[in-house]
C-alpha cells in the first residue's frame, strides 16, 4: 500500500478513536462547542486528504458532514439528538469506509447517497427537524467553510482524475459501474456492521505515534551506552584472559544492533519529503499554463527525521519556486529555443558525511539587470560596486532579508520570495545553500546537510601529540613511509608529495595544517609516518599523521556554537578513554588546501564567482631547463617524478634510453641547452601514456603552484604554449604533447605500430585524403592547447573555441563540421545544455558529439546521453580519444 | 524597596536583576572577586583533562567531557586580557549553561555563594577597562572589595566575533 495512505489510515484512526471516548458525552451533551469543532476538524482533515490520495467516496462522505458540522460549530443549528445519531452515522461510514481502503488499499463499492441526502438536507435546512422557523440558515449557509471550498476540491479530483495515472483509485471508481442505489445501500448496511466490529484497526495497532523527544532521548543514552561499550571492550583488549571477554562480546553485539535499531527509527528516506512535490508541480503547471517535467532522483537517500521535518518547507518553496519563476511558458521556451517542456531536476545523495540535496532547473535563470536595479534601489549597494560585482554575486543577493517582499510587490520574475527564511532554515540545521544560475539557461540550488546527529565509524589517527578522528567513509587507504624504503615522501620546494601507483597524490601535512607547531616535519625527514589517502568527491589528498590507532564508533556532536566558524571539524565526540576528541572534516581540509572544485560556502562568494568565472585553477608543476626562466607543465599530466642518474643512461640509435621498471625508456633532454653529462642526477619528469612511458630531462624542480592559467603572450615557437604570469614570474607554459610526439612518433614504428597519422584521422576517399573537421569546446585555453596538436597530428582539422556561446555562434555563421567535442564542466552553459542546444539547432542536430570530462558519474553520462552525446570520455585519455573520434566518425551521424 | 525604587533602576540591570536579592557565585581571578548569577551555574569543577581545539581563538582552551556532555572550555583570564597562570598553578572552573550548551570557564579559585542586596548594586564605573566593560554587567559594593558581575552571554557572544 501507498505509505501515504498507510500514514492516512494511522492518522486518521488515531483521531477517531480519541473521538470514541468524548462521543460518549455528546448525547448528554449535544452542544458542546469543542467536540463538535473536534470532529468538524477531523472531517476537513480528511477531506483534504482525501481529495489528494484520490479517494472521491471517503471525500464526500466527510466533504458533507463537514458541511453539516460547520453549521452545529457556527452555532446556526443545535444539536438534537437526532442529530446526534446523524453524527454518528456520518463518523461510522467514515471509518467503514477507511477499514475497506485498509484492507484492500480501494475504497468499496456502492455509494453514500443516502446518508449524503440525509446530511445534505440538514445542511440546508431542508430536513424534518429545522422545517419551519430557521430559515436564516439557507443564507449563512455559503458562508460555512466547506461550502466556498466545494467547487475547487472538486476541480481539483477530476483534474488529476484525467490526468494523472498517479491516482488509479479515483479512476477505478469512475470506471466503475454505479449499482443502483437501493442495493447499494443494502450492501452498506451489512459492511456497515462488519466494520463495526472490526473498529479496532489492524494498521493502527501495527504501527506507534512516538514524540521525537522520546526517540532522542533513547538516542542519546544509546550513543552513551555504545561510549561505554566502547571503553569496556578497551579494557578486555588490554587483558585477554579476563572472563569478561565472552559477555562482552555479546554485549557489544547486542548495543550494535540497538543502536542500529534506534538509528533506524529516526531515518526517513528523502522522498517522504518530495511526496507532494509532484503534485504542486502539476497544479503550478495547471494554473500557470506550462509544461513542467518534475525528474526525483534519490528517494530513498535516508536522513534524520528532525532535519527532514526542518528542510521539508524549504524544499518544496524551492521547488515551487523553480516551477512558478524558474520554468518559462511553453511559447517563451520554444522563443529561446528550448524544448515546450521545463524540467525541474531535485536530486539528493550522500557526499563526505553530508547530504546533498539539489534541484536544478532549464528555465530562465535569474534575471541580473532586475536583481542588480533592485540592490541599488533598495540601498544594499552602490552603483559602482554593483558594477564591479560578478553575476555570481549579484545572484546571491537573493538570499538578503527584505529583498524578497520587494521583488513581490513588483512582481519581478527574480527568486527574492522568502529565499532568505530558505536560507535561514537551512542554516539552522548547520546546512549551507549554493546557487548557480545562468540567465536564460536554468538555475541550481544546491543544500549541502550536514548529518548532526549519527554515529559513524571513525579511524582515530595521532599527530603533534594530538588525537583526532577521521570519518572512515572518507579513508581510502593507509601507508606507512618511511624515508628509506621505497614508499617516501617528497619534497618539491615546501610541497611535500607522494608516488602513489604511478600517480602524484598531493600531501597535506596535518602538523601544519592544524597549526599545531610541533617539531616541523622537515626536520624529522618524514620518517616514519602515516599517510591517509582521503578521497572528497573526485579529488584524492593524503594526510599526514604521526600515528594512527584504531578504529572507533563515534557519536558525531555538534562542535559549540561559538566553534560554528573552524571548517576543518564536522564535530567532535568522546572516545572510549573518555576524552573529547575533535572530528576532522575531509570536505574542509579538501577546501582550504587548494581544491577548487569542492562546493563552496555561500559567503566565500567573491571565492565562488573566480572559480566559476571561467579561470579553472590547474596544478602546475614549475621547473627549469637550459635558462632560467621558469617552465610549467600540469601536474596533472605527469606520472612521476624520478632523479636519474647520469651514468645509467643508454644510447641507440641516437635515442638516450634508460631502464626503467623493466622496460626502456626513452629519455628527451627538454631542449638541447639542458647539459646532459655523464656524472651526476637530474631531475626527469616521465609522462606515461598507453603503457609506454616518456622521461624529459630537466634542470631543476622548483615548484608546484595552483594557478590560474593566463596566457598572456602567445608564441608560435613549437613545443610552447607561451607565457603566463605565475607566481609573479613569466613562466612558460610547456605543451607536453609535442615533446610526446617527437618521441612517440619513432617509438611506434620501433614497435612495428603505425602512427595515428595514418592509422585513423584522415579518410581516405578515392584516393585523396581529406581532413575531417572538428570542433573543440573548452572552457581551458591548457586544454585546447593541449589537444589541438594531438588532433591536428591525428589528421583532423581543428576548430577550437572557448564557450558554447562561441561554438553556437559558428553554427549560426553556418560552419559545418564532422564531429564535435565538448568539455563539460564550463562557465556559462555547460556541456548538457550545449548538447541540447545543438540537438535542437537545425544546421548541426545530426552531428555526432563526444563529450569530454575529467570526472564523471553514472548520472552525468546518462545526463550526458540524454543532453544528446553519442560518446563519453575521460580527459587526458588519449588514445580512447582518438580511438572514439575514429568510431563516432565511422558511424556517421547522431543517432538519437 | 518600594516599586517606584525598582522603576529608577539601571535599565541595564533590569534583565538579570529583578528580584531585591540576589545570588552569586563568587570567583577569584589574579586577585579580583567576580560573581556568577547563580542560576547560570552548572557545575564547578577542579583541574580536568582538555583537549585541544587546533586553530581555535586563543581564548578558547579546548574541550572536556563533563559526564558525557561536551563542554568548551574558556580561558577567563585571557578574555579579560590578564597574564596566564603559571604551569604548577592549581585552577578550578565554573560550568555555565549558555542556549542549550555547557560552556567552562577556567578561573583561579572559586569562592562562596553571595547573596546581595539590590541597592549595593552599582553600574560599571565609567573608567572600567573596555575589555572588562564589556563583558561586565555591573559592579556590587561589598565590604572592603568591589564584586564585579559577569556577563556571562556577552563574554561567550564576544568569542564568537573575534575570530
């Protein structure tokens, strides 16, 4: 059965049995104004209800003798004991009629007329007891306040009746074909019984209204009880013959289960929250005359059942924003070139111990030149300084106090209504709310929740004489280096560094980071250490910690409020010894040491508006070789770092070579001023592509940066991507993928593999070859740069552009091209929304198109299929690449 | 005391003292007697165990466990801007309840319970130190020393602005 209807019937049992033990008191005393305003409620309530479960029988029933009892209430009627009996009657039929939906989930056969007509001629004072004498009832008789709201329920159930496969009841019941009513009656009369004696109801007695009160006491004595556990198990650890080993071992399973249990009792999937979310959704769409597709993903995403209850009203004013502001008329959206219908996108999962709740929509964003006039009309700033604010900024003036009720009153389509009481509720809970919004292209809300109350699993780790706990969810792996062995740490400048299976990890040092000021790492060389490989999102860090212990199940508290501002702890809790320990927050630590790509809080906004103004940060790994100026390659791009000693160097065929892991490398001094003695070390940046690796022998390391990546003078020297500011240094940015294809070319045809050249790029037609066209979307100039070169020595020719905006503005030009390559992640428009433009453009709709990301889910290429992209890649995959653009080309155009 | 008394009062005493009598916890820190409403008191405790909080306002010492609870711990002598006790110093802590979290502040010595009279109840002399101002709800004229009242909301309100 529906968990609604389950709810209902729970709900609703519950207050007619309370209603059992004063009815008893309404023959001796008929008039009183509280049981009857009592059971008026009750019967609006489940009216109401009703008319949204789609259960038009049980409806009517209450929808009339709610009439008749606001009469009684009004106090235009008395109460007579015939009355009284009708009362009854009335309750009667309703809770039949809920002992039939219970147990077959439809409402029975047969109909109510009779009770109905009886109900209905008290209501207008028709019936044999008011005949004569309160005729004055037939004029206040529209104003009792079933009778305004009849017509709108009423279109309501036949709306979603036609409409909405989502309520089969009420069609069944139209479908059905109404038996004659005296048979009918017959028949109600005898389940009438029948649910007599059954009026005490299956489904309340299996399920218990419990205050939150209760369950937060039992949980906060279970989380006690686990603490205790925990220090009991601490010290039957230390002595293993004691006897209370065994006893203990059961204890501690039973306090597992417990707490599992008690756990249990307060989590609640999301959905419960999103159940009426599609049906606003319709009614909006029906009022406002649009077209809204409402796309839930992640119902069953489970969350404390406080901060559900606390974030269901901001999410469905969120929602309904989206749908009433967001969603454009089907006409403007076809203007804008849009599919007629909007799609409003709430998604919820769980990300690094916190809930993340988004909901994005196509519409048409939110309008700046509006919000900008409203900032500085309102005074919340100057003209000037909302000049120089970024679009991000002025968005997040939606979110002011006050701005709001100012936007309604002039009714400007912007978001202002209540986003600030949103934003306030959602803070409450110790939750942050982003937003990103492009004008004309949609808007996103994303809530990030922190799970307050919850008890996790916990590696408890050691540095500078300090003890802190790790969430375990967020712990990939553990090693141990010590700095003679072969797992060590590096240094790179100040930058310490680990070669983690061919990869760089970037280590942050908990030591400094925490400022914890003891011995400095750099003295201690590092030795003997632990790194926890933390992964947040896509982005993997290690942490290094003197010691790591055990692993513990910890409560998560809340840190004091006047602690709310250190990002690096999600909370602290008391361990099994009984000390207070701190919780470090790997989403925290992820964010002050440099990745960019963590959502960021609401008021880092000037933080925001730089990372998503289109200047991506990119790793850079700053070296030199030959002169002294400064050289950057991507960290990203390269696989290890190696010190190679002269003398092992190896010549053949002109090819310096080393041996390397088994294999021969071979080794490209970076340019010929690079003094490659015989004695000696020199640092070797190895970039490993397809199994086979490169070295390039530099001078020196000296750096790695995160820096925006500027070219400020462009060179069309080869092997150069020209020069950019980093550091405060011009420093030449390296385009990898030439030094590569000096190299690569010979080592394929050393290997007896022919080079791409002639394996895939060109087709051969008749004999002549001709250069198949592509088009590069990227938002980064690194990546264009980096991939035009492998493209164009593909044998393609290549178009780059940065923007979507700029690639669509080809297609207006009229530009034809043979396959189209976009990044996903950019500025402006992103690659869905690109795709779907293209999908729907007339001059490119058939062209294939490959999307290309450095991350991506299984939501984001499924997202990325529907958007309308044949392929997906991963970034730096080269050969899949090419390998792709080969197979797409062959198959010709789009296939939707 | 008559009403009309009551009426001139320092409008700044109002909210805590309303009654013609009152209790307080007296504390000692570097020589100066402070008092503590009485009804804000949880718990006083001896020397306690703290964990460090990393990158906490220096203010803040760390955090205990009192019985389960949580409790930040607060350095009073650094608020009120007064040298550090010495490392073999004994020092004691008075538990506050403060919204719905135990907070503990880290004195010298705790004293006795003090109940005083309204009209022995002075605001704070004009020249105070601003720190002390600040965080001071007002002074009483005791017997041979002045007793000044903590403010015990707007020295936690103050920590939380610092940083």
């Amino acid at each position: 059965m529906d968990d609604l209807i389950v709810e209902f019937l729970t709900e609703t049992n519950e207050s007619l049995q309370e209603l059992d033990t004063d009815l008893i008191t309404l023959e001796q005393n008929p008039n009183d104004k509280n049981l009857i305003s009592k059971i008026f409620r009750l019967m609006h309530t489940i009216k109401g209800t009703c008319g949204f479960l789609g259960l038009p029988r049980l409806e009517t029933v209450a929808h009339r003798a709610e009439n008749v009892m606001g009469r009684f209430r009004d106090g235009n009627l008395e109460v007579t004991p015939e009355y009284v009996s009708l009362i009854l009657e009335s309750l009667d039929r309703v809770r039949f009629l809920l002992g039939h939906i219970e147990a077959t989930s439809t409402e029975p056969e047969g109909s109510d007329a009779e009770l109905i007509e009886k109900l209905d001629a008290v209501y207008e004072g028709r019936d044999a007891f008011q005949n004569g004498g309160v005729a004055q009832a037939e004029v206040k008789a529209d104003e009792t306040s079933g009778g305004l709201e009849m017509p709108t329920f009423d279109d309501v159930r036949t709306m979603l009746a036609e409409q909405a496969p989502a309520a089969p009841v009420a069609e069944e019941h139209h479908a059905e074909p109404t038996p004659s009513v005296a048979e009918a009656q017959v028949k109600d009369h005898k389940e009438n019984k029948d649910s007599k004696e059954s009026a005490e109801s299956a489904i309340a007695n299996q399920s218990l209204r419990v205050s939150v009160d209760v369950l937060e006491n039992l949980m906060t004595m279970v989380s006690e009880l686990v603490l205790t556990r925990n220090q009991l198990m601490q010290i039957a650890r230390n002595d293993k013959d004691s006897g209370f080993v065994t006893p203990l071992q059961r204890l501690n399973h039973v306090v597992s289960d417990l707490q599992e249990g008690v756990m249990k009792t307060r989590m609640q999937p999301i959905g419960n929250a999103w159940a009426k979310l599609p049906r606003i959704i319709r009614d909006l769409s029906v009022e406002l005359g649009k077209k809204i597709d409402l796309v839930m993903v992640g119902q069953d995403t489970e969350l404390d059942r406080q901060v559900l209850e606390m974030i269901k009203d901001p999410l469905t004013h969120m929602v309904r924003n989206s749908g009433d502001h967001g969603i454009e008329t089907p006409a403007e959206r076809l203007k804008a070139g849009k599919t007629e219908t909007g799609t409003v996108h709430l998604r919820a999962y769980h990300e690094g111990g916190h809930i993340i709740i988004q909901i994005a929509d196509d519409g048409r964003g939110l309008p700046l030149e509006k919000i900008k006039k409203k900032i500085i009309q309102n005074g919340l700033a100057t003209e000037e300084e909302v000049a120089r604010m970024s679009a991000q900024q002025i968005q997040q003036y939606i979110f002011h106090a006050g701005f709001s009720t100012a936007d309604k009153v002039t009714s400007v389509s912007g978001r202002g209504v209540g986003m600030d009481v949103v934003r306030t509720n959602i803070e409450k809970i110790g939750g942050s709310i982003e937003m990103n919004s492009v004008e004309g292209k949609g808007s996103t809300f994303s809530i990030k929740i922190p799970l307050t109350l919850a008890i996790v699993s916990s590696l408890i780790v050691a540095v500078g004489g300090e003890r802190f706990a790790i969430p375990q969810l967020a712990v990939r792996e553990l090693v141990l280096v010590s700095q003679k062995s072969e797992h060590r740490i590096e240094m790179i400048k100040d930058t310490p560094v680990f070669r983690l299976r061919e990869k760089l990890l970037p280590l942050v040092s908990l030591n400094d980071l925490l400022k914890l000021g003891n011995d400095s790492h750099i003295s201690s060389g590092f030795d003997h250490k632990y790194i926890i490989v933390t992964q947040v999102g896509g982005y993997s860090f290690g942490l290094i910690v003197d010691q790591v212990f055990d692993t513990e199940e910890i409560v998560v508290k809340p840190v004091a409020k006047i602690l709310k501002d250190l990002t690096l702890f999600s909370g602290n809790t008391i361990l099994g010894d009984g000390s207070v320990i701190m919780i470090l927050d790997p989403g925290g630590i992820a964010k002050v040491t440099g990745e960019t790509s963590m959502p960021e809080d609401a008021d880092a906004t000037a933080k925001i508006s730089s990372s998503l103004g289109g200047e991506t940060k990119t790793s850079l790994l700053l070296f030199t070789a030959g002169n002294d100026a400064p050289k950057a390659v991507p960290l990203s791009i390269i696989s290890r770092l190696e010190n190679i000693e002269l003398s092992s160097i190896e010549h053949s065929d002109g090819q310096m070579l080393v041996q390397y892991r088994g294999t021969l490398m071979p080794l490209i001094p970076f340019n010929s001023s690079v003094q490659v003695g015989t004695e000696g070390q020199k640092p070797l940046l190895v970039f490993a592509d397809r199994g086979k690796s490169v070295g390039i022998i530099v001078d020196s390391i000296i750096d790695i940066r995160e820096e925006v990546i500027d070219v400020q003078v462009s060179q069309n020297k080869p092997g150069l991507v020209g020069s950019a500011i980093i550091s405060g240094k011009a420093t030449e940015i390296i385009e990898v993928m030439h030094y590569l294809n000096s190299v690569h070319g010979d080592w394929f045809k050393d290997h007896g593999d022919e080079p791409y050249l002639n394996q895939s790029g060109s087709d051969t037609v008749g004999g002549r070859p001709v250069a198949r066209k592509i088009l590069l979307v990227d938002d980064s100039p690194f990546f264009r740069n980096m991939l035009c070169p492998v493209l164009t020595v593909a044998g393609y020719d290549v178009v780059a552009v940065e923007s979507p905006i700029k690639a669509l503005e080809l297609s207006e030009r009229g530009d034809k091209f043979d396959l189209i390559i976009s990044d996903i992640e950019m500025p402006e428009m992103n690659g869905f929304d690109f795709a779907t433009k293209v999908r729907s453009s007339k001059e490119w709709q058939n062209i294939p198109m490959v999307a290309m990301t450095s991350h991506s889910t299984p939501e984001d290429i499924d997202h990325g299929y529907k958007s309308g992209f044949d392929r997906y890649i991963a970034k730096f995959d080269r050969e899949t690449l090419l390998d792709t653009i080969n197979r797409t080309l062959a198959l010709g155009g789009h296939q939707s | 005391m008559s009403t009309n008394q009551t009426a001139t009062r320092q409008s700044d005493a109002l909210h805590v003292i309303s009654d013609t009598q009152k209790d307080f916890l007296t504390i000692n820190i570097n020589g100066q007697m402070f008092g503590i409403p009485i009804l804000q008191v949880q718990d006083v405790l001896g020397e306690i165990k703290v964990t460090r909080i990393p990158l906490s306002p220096p203010q803040i010492s760390g955090s205990l466990n009192l019985r389960g609870r949580i409790v930040t711990a607060i350095d009073v002598r650094k608020c009120l801007g007064l040298p550090p006790l010495e490392e073999t110093d004994k020092r004691m802590s008075v538990v506050v309840i403060h919204g719905d979290e135990l907070y503990s502040l880290i004195i010298d010595k705790v004293g006795d319970v003090l109940t005083l009279q309204e009209k022995e109840f002075e605001q704070n002399p004009a020249t105070l130190d601003v720190t002390w101002k600040s965080i001071s709800l007002g002074v009483y004229r005791l017997d041979g020393e002045i007793l000044v009242i903590l403010d015990v909301p707007k020295l936690l309100l103050s920590l939380q602005h610092t940083h």
